[in-house]
C-alpha cells in the first residue's frame, strides 16, 4: 500500500492522532498535530514551505500527491492523499 510518508511534517510535533486507508482512487492519510507551546495553529501551517493542493511527485512519477490543512481548536489536520491516477 503506497501511503503518504508523515516525516515531511511531523518532525519535533505532537501527532495524537494517525489515520489511513485506501479506495479506488488512491490511499490517504490524515494526521492531527499539535503545534509547539507558543505557536497558533496557524503559524504552524505558515511556517510548512508547502501549499495546500496536488502536484506531481516528480517527473518519472507523475501519481499527484495532495496536500491539505484545517484547524480544529489547538490542532492542525494535515490531509495527504496519493492519487493512482495521474490528473
């Protein structure tokens, strides 16, 4: 099953909560995380270098990675979804 890695945002945070599946278009994975003490959940997601929507891995694997964010209270709900079908 090709998941989404959860490194490229997860490294010195908090993750209460990681969950993943599959369906016909791809396999996801959503991940809550806390941000440091101090910082708002969104300064969390300003300070990510990466942009909410899909794109292209690389230019021999062309399967869409997209990304997504959502604030509930103090947590930020990071949304990664591998589409098997390039768009």
């Amino acid at each position: 099953m090709g998941l989404p890695s959860a490194d490229h945002v997860t490294d010195g945070l908090v993750v209460t909560s990681d969950e993943m599946g599959c369906g016909t278009r791809g396999c996801w994975r959503a991940l809550t995380v806390h941000p440091p003490e101090g910082t708002s959940p969104e300064q969390l997601i300003a300070a990510w270098d990466v942009e909410e929507g899909c794109a292209a891995q690389s230019w021999i694997d062309r399967r869409p990675v997209c990304t997504g964010y959502s604030v509930e209270g103090d947590a930020v709900i990071v949304s990664l979804e591998y589409e098997r079908i390039p768009r």
